[in-house]
C-alpha cells in the first residue's frame, strides 16, 4: 500500500486510488496525483513545470521555482504560494515565516490513535508519517497518511511538536492540503438550519475562495464538515469526485480555492477565525483528523465508499451489525408532562405496539417543567418520579422492554442547583453578561472538575443496570466562549479545549458503558458529524418528522453518512414543525430505511392509530436486521418525486421506496433503474410474486405504480390517492 522511492517519491496505493508525491530538490512536499489506482504509482508523472511568472517571486531565489501554482501537500504562506496556506503562525521575533522542510519519514503497520481526539480506526491499514522541520524555529510538522487495504478513504492529521525554545503561536492548523490540477470542476456542499437540515447545494466552483465552515461551537447544521469537489459532468453514477470530511464536532473551515492559474485548493481543518494556540518549547498540538475520498462513480460510488467508511472504522464496533431496537420516544407524546404515572402507561402502550424499548425523553429531572429550569441538576424531579429512575427502569424491563434515557449535559440553566453552586463554571468572558440559548447556558467542559461532576451524575444513574440506551443531546450554540480556568493569553485556546473536553467526557463515559447504545442529538442534527459518530453508534437526524421535509434531509445525510446512524421516528400529524398532515404509512415510509425506528404519538394518536401502527413497528423488526450494512442508492430525486434503494448486506433482500409529493393529473408512467443486482438472479416481488430478472430491473426498470386522479384499472399499481403518497417494494432474490 505505500511504497517509497530512493529518489523521495511517495505513493499510498489500493484498489480505489493512488496517491503520489515526492521531495523536491529544495525540500518540499510537492503533489503529485491523486486518482484511480495508477499500476506504477512511482512513475506517476509530474505535469507541473515550473515557469518563469511575472509579479511572482522565486522561492529562496531558485530559478522557475514558485510556490504560487506549485501542487503541495502541507503549503505554507508567505515564501511566493499567495493562496490561503495549511498552516500559518507566528513565531518569537513577530513574523509568520516559516518553512516546513522534508527531514525524514516512517511508516507505521496500522494506524496510531490522535491524542484525545476521536479518529478512524486502523485495522488493515499502513500509516506513513513524513516528519517536516523548520530548523529556525525548531517547529516540527508530522503528516499523518493512512491508507487501507479495503475502503477507498484517505485519513490525514498533523502533529506539531515545538521542539525550539520560544513559544509558537498556531493560527492556521488545517489538517490537510489537497492541491488539484485545473478541471471543470463544482463543489458540493450541506447546508442547513434547525429542522431543516442537509440540503445539499452543488454550484461552480468560483475563482477565489468558497469557504464553508462553523464558528458557533457546533459542527452543524448551517454547514456539515463534508465538501466534495466535482467533476460538472458528475452524476449519482459516474464523474470524478474528491470527497472531504472532518472527524471534528466543533468550529471547522473547509475551503476550495482556485487561483489565478485554475489550481484548485481543498483546506479542511478547525476554523482558523477567532483560533490561535500557543505552542509553549516542549509541547505538541494535534489536529482533528479529515479524511479523504476518491471515486470516478459518481456520488453514489463517493456515498458507498463513506458509508462502508464509517459504520466499519468511525461508528463503534458494538453496534456494527446489531439491530436497532424498536421503541416508543416520550417527546412527542408527552413533551414536559411526564411522570411515573404517565411514563409506565406509555411503556404499556409500548408493548402493545410490540416495540423494544421506552425512551424518556426531557422532563425528568429535579424540577424540569418546561426548558427554563433545571439542566444541570441529573437526579429524578422526587415529585413526578418518587421511586427514582433505577427502580423505574427496573419496571419497564419488567414489562419485557428496554428502558432509554435522555440527558442534556454539557448544559446548565441559570435556574438550577449547579449553576448557584458554581456560577464560574460556563463558558464566559469577565464583564460582559452572557447571552441565553433555550434559556440554557454552556458549562466549561474545558475544565477537569466540571467533566468530573457530568461523569459521576450520569454514571450514577447508568451503573443501576437497566438502562440500555441514552439520547445525548446539546440544544444550544456557545456564546462568551471563555473559560475562568485559563489565562487570558490562551483564550483563544477554549473553543477547541472544550473540544478534547467533550472528547474526554464521552470516552470515559461510552467506554465504562460499551454496551449502551447512544444517540447523539443536537436539537436534532446541529451536531451531526464523524467525530460525535466517533462514540455514539446513531444519531437523531433532525427535529423535523415531517416525511416530505425527511425526503431532502436523509437525502443529504446519506452522502456521507450511512442510514445504520440515522434515527427516524413516526411523530404526530399535522407535524408540529411544519404543520404537514400526512399519512401514518408515508410517515414511516420515509424512515424506513432508518436503522433506528419507533414512535413519538400520544396515548390518543396511538389508540386510534393501533392496527396500522402495529403492522408498521412489527415491518420495523422483521427489517432490522437488514437495515444495517447494506447498501443504500438514490435512484430518483426530482422536485417531485424520490425513489431509494436499500440492498440488504448479504444481498438477499432488496427495497425499493418511491415517493410521489404532490398529486398531479395525467402524469407519465415511471421507471426506477434497480443498482448492483446479480443480472442472472431472478427477484420476486413479495406483494403480488411476481419474479423479476435482475439485468431487467437493473437495464429496463422497475415500473413504478402510478398516481390515481382518476378512474382506476384492474390491473394497474396505484400509489394512495392525493399528496404526500409513497409505496415500498420488497424483492426477494432466488438463486441463479
Ligand atoms: C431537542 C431534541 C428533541 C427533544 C428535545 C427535548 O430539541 O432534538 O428530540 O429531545 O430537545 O428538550
């Protein structure tokens, strides 16, 4: 997998990609290709020259040799390369000149783990680590490179260590480089806001910079830490694609650049804005990982590949195949109006629907009655739960059902127990009175004594044994970002301090409690990225249950993330987001490709709803199984209609949903063209046992029932009269 030359050139090579690059005479890192898996990655040519170019300068005065259109791995600023660097900080004398020579290299059989920092897991893979030093200053770069035998992800990271004796300030860390020759190139990207999250945009990519990123605290949702640069031609199926994302929950950058010589620039990394760290004589600084993906498939080929990615080597391995466990969620049906009463009812109904688990959602703690009070303070509210939350966990695993609970930790409400014990304890800056989210204020994580208060009140709850699952949510974004534990020259330190803080919590916590299963929320997905992915094996997608708002949101979730991680509930209707009334069955239709489904209704809604509801949460467990490492495609996405596919992992199973939005009359008759069949199997239809050729479905099509306006045919399949309809096929192969 990688391979060195005497003469410096380096290649990290698999079945998806080839990656080269080489030393040059000066001693820097220059790229050379990254594409399909060249046979001889060695002998990969260099296309770019060198040339003389007016109003650029020469690097250190070697003739034709300027940095400013010079493909290079980690570049720097200043030294004639005019583009947004990798890295840029400030050392002793007051100037940010530095220049990260070649030095030496090593290479590593797997793949070492990043200081506090969640990472990918190694495991089939070789790590090169090409060691760079600026002898002025005594700053040492180490370039992490890790490349697997089975999946077509680059992982990068860099380590700094100032091994001078005078402090260096960082201000630009990205954590990688990727120069990119000229092309006809677009860049697609995730944005969205609370209960609209991942729409997915795709535009030219200008000359100049396109940067997306976050400085709220949060990865998500006004932007994902994801950003592919395209071929314009691309498709689901075919085109280049260069995917970038980051393992990193909190205030990242991600920039395209191209320059005046059409050379396209991808920086990935914690956002440079209001970041600045001192790296004292001694010390080391680590940089969140970013991973790289290569494919000429298309979107769905760059999809495969992160979606393999990350439920084998991101997502925790406890819960890599196992079944989500079906359940009933508190929220929707009770909001703040719970009690022990209610909650053993609910769990009642629960096993009526004949699901899994009960969930307690928000409302259970020492005087939470509605969202002003209480965060903060992690024991039952004694009124509304007097025997205590072990003891009621305890009487729903009597019921035969798992009990789940939700939590909001890193937060404190200025009404609370916690927060008149320790005032000092959030983010805030002297002087200046904070500003409120949800009524909620942000704890220090960043200090060792406030992760130790969260660790003892969640473990003293989780160690009573029964409780299976935990819903971790995070509802607001920081403010006053500063911390009364640190000294105002590392101010700057504590937006990402509170990072490897959160980072800490959560190992400690996920592994003393390896076997519960977390959910990771942020009001929704305001938080939804590899690095909270890292310890939480699913995630609540988004607040917004509305099956039609769904269609967008899992669309641009599942680029990068795999539907194994996405939760979908069936909420009430109207939708008390968007107020969309629509059918039970499109409501559960669109999550149902979701590997964690369940219900969020009143007792009301569930009573009148019981038959359906039953028959859809009974479908939720038959598929479970087949709901994790499958296979998942987007065959159609116009602005009215959807249609997915989910091929279960073994390949046996094969689903097809469509969706059609608004009803319209005398409309064409559709065709869904089936992905990755065995062309010899023959497939039958379980609703009618019809038996389909594979190459058939894949070649000619699957037809899709049609929307009924109108009088109706015998033998026609019809999708339910009106708006918002959907159908679900199931295929059953049958040996060749
Ligand atoms: C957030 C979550 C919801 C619910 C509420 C509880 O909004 O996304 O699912 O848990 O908090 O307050």
């Amino acid at each position: 997998m990688i391979t060195v030359s005497d003469n410096a050139v380096f290649a990290l090579s698999n079945r998806y990609f080839s990656y080269v690059f080489h030393v040059s005479p000066e001693g820097l890192l220059e790229h050379r290709y990254y594409g399909l898996p060249l046979s001889a990655p060695l002998d990969a040519p260099v296309h770019h020259q060198g040339t003389q170019r007016e109003m650029t300068s020469n690097f250190e005065g070697e003739p034709y040799y300027n940095l400013t259109d010079t493909p290079q791995e980690y570049p720097i600023f200043g030294r004639s390369d005019y583009r947004a660097p990798a890295f840029h900080a400030r050392n002793a004398d007051g100037n940010s000149i530095f220049t990260l020579l070649y030095k030496s290299h090593t290479i590593k059989a797997d793949k070492p783990k990043l200081d506090g920092l969640p990472s990918a897991r190694g495991g089939g893979s070789q790590t090169l680590i090409i060691i760079l030093e600026d002898a002025l200053w005594g700053l040492t770069a180490k370039l992490h490179y890790t490349v697997y035998e089975d999946y077509g992800v680059l992982a990068r990271s860099v380590v700094f260590e100032n091994n001078g004796t005078r402090d260096i300030n960082l201000e630009h860390v990205y954590s990688t480089a990727l120069d990119l020759p000229p092309g006809d190139y677009e860049a697609l990207h995730l944005h969205g806001t609370w209960a609209r999250e991942f729409n997915a945009e795709r535009m030219a990519l200008p000359h100049g910079r396109f940067v997306i990123g976050s400085a709220r605290g949060t990865s998500s949702a006004a932007h994902s830490p994801f950003l592919a640069v395209i071929d314009a031609t691309a498709t689901e199926t075919h085109g280049r694609v260069y995917g970038t994302a980051l393992v990193y929950s909190g205030n990242f950058s991600i920039s395209t650049e191209v320059n005046e010589f059409e050379d396209v620039r991808i920086l990935a990394g914690i956002n440079p804005f209001n970041f600045n760290w001192t790296l004292a004589a001694g010390e080391r600084f680590t940089t969140p990982e970013a991973l790289h993906v290569f494919t000429q498939n298309g979107l769905g080929g760059m999809s495969h590949i992160w979606h393999d990615f990350v439920r084998d080597k991101i997502s925790p391995p406890a819960f890599r195949h196992l079944p989500r466990p079906t359940y009933l969620n508190t929220w929707e049906a009770a909001y703040f109006d719970v009690n022990e009463g209610k909650v053993l009812t609910l769990a009642d109904k629960a096993a009526t629907l004949g699901v899994d688990m009960l969930v307690l959602d928000d409302g259970w703690f020492k005087g939470r009655r509605d969202d002003t009070t209480s965060l903060g303070d992690w024991t039952a509210d004694p009124s509304r739960f007097p025997s205590g939350i072990p003891a009621l966990a305890a009487k729903i695993k009597a019921k035969g059902l798992k009990f789940g609970l939700w939590f909001e930790p890193e937060m404190v409400n200025p009404d609370s127990d916690l927060f008149r014990a320790h005032p000092d304890w959030i983010l805030h800056v002297p002087g200046r009175k904070s500003s409120l989210g949800r009524h909620q204020l942000t704890l220090d994580l960043s200090r060792a004594e406030v992760r130790d208060y969260l660790f003892d009140a969640i473990d003293s709850l989780l160690s009573c044994g029964d409780i299976g699952y935990v819903k971790w949510d995070m509802n607001r974004a920081m403010t006053e970002v500063g911390s009364a534990a640190f000294p105002p020259s590392q101010q700057a330190e504590v937006p990402h301090r509170y990072l490897l803080g959160l980072y800490d919590l959560l190992s400690r916590i996920t592994n003393k409690y390896p076997d519960i299963l977390f959910e990771n929320c942020a009001s929704g997905g305001n938080r939804f990225d590899l690095g909270m992915l890292s310890y939480m094996a699913q995630n609540w997608t988004s607040d917004n249950c509305d099956p039609i708002a769904r269609l967008d949101i899992i669309h641009g979730a599942s680029l990068v993330f795999p539907l194994d991680v996405c939760a979908a509930y069936i909420g009430p209707s109207p939708n008390h987001q968007n107020g969309r009334v629509s059918s039970i069955h499109t409501r559960y239709d669109a999550g149902a490709f979701c590997a964690a489904k369940g219900v969020s209704l009143s007792e009301a809604d569930i009573d009148a709803n019981l038959p359906a509801l039953q028959r859809l949460m009974s479908h939720a467990k038959d598929t479970a199984t087949d709901m994790v490492g499958g296979h998942f495609d987007r065959l159609i996405k116009t602005r009215n209609e959807v249609c997915w596919q989910y091929t279960s992992r073994d390949g046996e199973t094969v689903y097809l949903a469509y969706f059609h939005i608004l009803a319209a009359p005398n409309l064409p008759f559709r065709r869904a063209h089936v992905r990755g069949l065995d062309p010899l199997a023959e497939y039958i239809l379980t609703e009618d046992k019809t038996r389909h050729q594979g190459d058939a479905l894949m070649h000619s099509g699957m037809a899709l029932p049609y929307v009924a306006t109108g009088q109706v045919k015998a033998d026609m399949r019809y999708m339910a009269k009106g708006d918002f309809s959907s159908h679900v096929f199931i295929f059953k192969k049958v040996s060749p």
